[in-house]
C-alpha cells in the first residue's frame, strides 16, 4: 500500500460529493451519498451491485446530472453535462470493458476524437512516449492493439485519459481479466504515478486487492454512503459485512462428489480460423463427469471462448467429436443441444444471455422455449412463464421492482443471479458457466457459487470457465489450463496457487508440484 507523498496537507481534495441523490422511474438509485477523495490517494469505492456505485461514477464522470447534491473538484464546484467537461475538469475514465479499435496502432487509439490536442503525427507521438515512459505504462504507439494481450490494452486505456489531461482516474473493476502478475504490474503502475501526484477511484469487488491498493475505503449500500474503513486494519471479511448489512456464513469444507459417470466427452476438437490459415483450437480432449466442476484457467483470448462455443454448436469444429451421456452431439445445433440437457451461463450475458428491453419473464423464456414451464405442447405458456419467473426472482435474490420490468432496468449482478437461475432451473445435465460471477459484488458471488455447488452434489456435471483464479481454485475439482488454444496442464485445485496458475496460464511454465504440464507448446506456435 502507498500513500502519495506529492500533496500538502493544506490542498484542497481532490474530489468532494456532499449529498448526491439520483432517481429514475420506481428506484432511487443515489441517496444523499457523501464521497471525498483525497489528491493523490487511492480511494476504493465498494458496494453490492445495485449499491449505486455505477451511476455515482456515472455523475462524476458526467454521464448523468445528479438531481440533488454538488460536485466538487480542487475545490471549485462544478457542474458537468457531458464527459466532455469532466475531461476538461482533469476527470477521466477506464472503463472494464475495453473501448479499443483493434484494427488502429496504440497511436491512432489514443488520439481518437483528441486530435485537436497535439495533431495526429510526429508531436502526438513524442507525447504518448513521454506519457507512457513517466508514468511506466511503456506502451508502443506503432503496434496494433489486435496484438496486445490484455495487460498492455489497459494500459492503453489509462493513456487515453492521461493523454487527455487527467489527474483524477476511475478505474472500474480494472483486474478482472487480469492474471495475478499482472494485477502486480498495474499497480505497481499506480503507485509510481501516485508519487506524481495523480489520484485514483478504484472499483472492485476484490476485497483482497482493493486492501492492497487502496489508501482509504468507502462503502455505499443500497445507494448510500454506509461508512469508510482504514485498509491497513479492516479484513476482507469486515469489508464484505459493511457492503451486505449482515454477517456472512463461515466457508464449507469442501467434500469431492464426483463420480465415474461421464457427462461431456470432448474428443480431438480443431477449430480453424474463418479464413482456415490457422487453428485456434487444436487437438482438445476433455472430460466432465457427473458431480465435477471441471475449470479452465487462460489468460482471454486463448481459445476458451471458443471453446465454449463449439460446445454449445455456436461454432462448427473442422475435427473431433462432442458427446453428452454418450451421445454424439457434434452435427446437432445449439438448440437440440439445449434440448439434450445443456444449460448455458454466457461470458456476455448482453450478447447471448438477455434481450435487455424486453421484461424478465420474457428472459426466463430464452434458450428454453420449447420445453416447461414455457411451454405447454407447441404453445408457449406465457403464465407459466411468469409464475417460474418469480420463483427465479425469490430464490436467486433477484432484486426488481417486478417481473415485468425490462432486464437493462437491472444492475449487472442482478441480471446475471436472473441468467444463471433460469439456466439452472431446466434440470441440465451439464452446466456450461463462463465467468460466472464476473463484475458481480461479493454477495451475489456467493449465492452463485453456493448454488453451483449445491447442483453439483446433486449430480450436475460443470464446466467452468473463470479469470477469477480463486474462484477456480475454490470451486473446481480439476483444473486445466489453456493457452494457445491446447489445454496443456492439470492443476489440483486443493494445492495450486493463482502465482502458479498464473505462470502456467502466461507460458512461463511452473515449478509447482501442483501443476502437471500436458501439452508442450512452444513459443510462438500458433
């Protein structure tokens, strides 16, 4: 942890919110919400999803007009209508998902939409390479982002604010797809650029890391500021406690239900690239048996997606064969897939797992259509539907105003407790779960996990896909890694660490006795 020692004790704060309040139709969703920032700090903001934190960050970034309370930066009011005048006010923004071009060099990212700042030629490079070296991003302007891992796109990312003028950054959930050395190099990047007097909004539901990095804490819970907390002396646990309202259950030892019975049998699946030059699958076998939770651990962009989508049939494999129970499913499409006892939770539940403006009964019905309770015979049974729906909303904690509320009008956590309890409802034989509780606050995280594990014991067989590496290690009862599009190590998950994993994951190999190289796959394959 580190406190900056660039400003006086006698400056102004950095950001100062007295009594933000923000309602939109049937939810308040700010309710007199108190926040300073301190310059130079790393100043955490916690909360469930739904506490508020998105729409607070939302104001102060200018996105939204509060409609009670005031906004203070340096110690000036200031009202912004656009994020145009928070970026003008030296407020800038790192949103979790990454709003790159990957056909454009780092340059040409960075410069779009601030061309009128330094050009876009000779005197806006020398600029990004000044940036970059001062602040030890040390980010390239001439390659292209499409061949920039994860790590090194983030760090684009902060030069585009940087780039702008920024001396206030909000970073949201800024580690979720990061491996643990990498977490380490970005805030190592944070810390250097603390001493230089920038100040950070760090969001995060990894209570671990935001103890880690964070100079002062502050909780808000159901759209109110609920206290702060010193990180040096809280506990993850306390923290996590605050953010609910309530003491949380002690953790379960853990008992292996796994049985001989195989579930998913994957056999020497290839996967080419559209245009056939090269695979991005290659040679896979896996095997998930009935009360398994096999997990695969990746840096994105290994091949896991993929993966995943030739399971489900969103994706034809040139080779290989996909079974279910001993059934060979691997001409079938992805609804006869379904049918076949497959239940789905999807990396974008934007993308493939809601229609966000239609109402959440509408949502239970998605993926299952043709079987109960929303149908009955050829016919859709519309209040079947809904009657399952609000069993879903009561035993997942779904938190709406109602069933008939369209699922946008959710925050991120909710709609996924609504995905994953519509996709366990169908009695699935094989739950297929992409990062299930990516973005999700710490008591949603354990609802999802306690009832992965709960339909687990009861025979479900899982394939779990995470960048969360403990909670791989924490659910999983093997764990494979995938890099380069082979699964090329065994992990025993009651041994490994997330340093080991994240060795393995990087290509840098381990030397755990917990991690058992498969596959060798040299530099530069693929």
């Amino acid at each position: 942890m580190s406190s900056s020692t660039s400003a006086r004790t006698d400056d102004p704060p950095a950001v100062v919110l007295t009594g933000i309040t923000k309602r939109f139709p049937g939810v308040v969703a700010n309710s007199d919400v108190h926040l300073t920032v301190r310059r130079g700090e790393v100043h955490a903001l916690c909360g469930e999803n739904g506490a508020g934190k998105s729409t607070l960050m939302k104001i102060l970034y200018g996105m939204q007009a509060p409609d009670e309370g005031t906004i203070e930066v340096n110690g000036e009011q200031v009202r912004f209508r656009t994020p145009s005048d928070a970026i003008k006010a030296g407020i800038g923004m790192v949103h979790q998902h990454f709003m790159l071009a990957d056909n454009l060099t780092v340059q040409e990212n960075v410069v779009l939409g601030a061309e009128a700042l330094h050009g876009i030629g000779q005197k806006a490079r020398r600029r990004i390479i000044e940036l970059s070296g001062r602040t030890g991003l040390n980010v390239d302007p001439g390659v292209l982002v499409e061949q920039l891992g994860v790590a090194d796109r983030q760090r684009v990312e902060i030069l585009k604010v940087l780039y702008r003028g920024a001396k206030v950054i909000i970073l949201d959930e800024p580690t979720a797809v990061l491996v643990p050395q990498e977490v380490n190099e970005l805030f190592d990047t944070v810390r250097g650029m603390q001493e230089q007097g920038y100040t950070f909004l760090f969001i995060s539901h990894k209570l671990d890391e935001v103890r880690a990095i964070a100079d002062s804490v502050t909780v808000i819970r159901r759209g109110t500021t609920v206290g702060s907390a010193d990180p040096r002396t809280v506990s993850s646990r306390q923290l996590a406690e605050m953010m609910v309202g309530s003491e949380l259950p002690s953790p379960e030892t853990r008992e292996s239900t796994v049985t001989d019975k195989v579930v998913l049998d994957v056999k020497g699946v290839r996967l080419l690239t559209p245009d056939g030059a090269r695979p991005i699958l290659e040679d896979v076998d896996l095997v998930v048996r009935s009360g398994e939770v096999v997990g695969i651990a990746g840096v994105e962009g290994n091949g896991q997606t993929e993966l995943v989508e030739t399971i489900m049939g969103m994706r034809k494999a040139g080779s290989g064969t996909i079974s279910l129970l001993g059934r060979d499913l691997t001409k079938l499409g992805t609804l006869a897939r379904r049918e076949a006892g497959i239940g789905y939770v999807p990396e974008d539940r934007h993308r493939h797992g809601l229609l966000l403006t239609q109402p959440l009964w509408y949502n239970r019905i998605l993926g299952h259509q043709t079987r109960r309770p929303a149908a009955k015979g050829i016919w859709l049974d519309t209040d079947g539907a809904k009657k399952d729906t609000e069993r879903i909303v009561a035993d997942f904690d779904v938190r709406t105003p109602g069933i008939d509320v369209p699922a946008a009008a959710l925050s991120g956590g909710n709609q996924q407790k609504l995905v994953v309890g519509r996709e366990l409802s169908g009695d699935p034989v094989l739950l297929i779960a992409s990062h299930p509780t990516r973005g999700v606050d710490v008591g949603a995280q354990a609802l999802i996990w306690d009832e992965i594990k709960r339909a687990r014991a009861a025979g479900l067989a899982v394939l779990l896909i995470s960048a969360d590496l403990d909670e791989l290690i924490g659910l999983s009862d093997t764990i494979k890694v995938m890099l380069r599009g082979r699964l090329v190590a065994d992990a025993d998950p009651n041994t490994v660490t997330p340093e080991d994993l994240g060795s393995a994951m990087t290509g840098a190999g381990s030397t755990s006795a917990a991690v058992h190289e498969t596959v060798a796959v040299e530099e530069g394959e693929n």
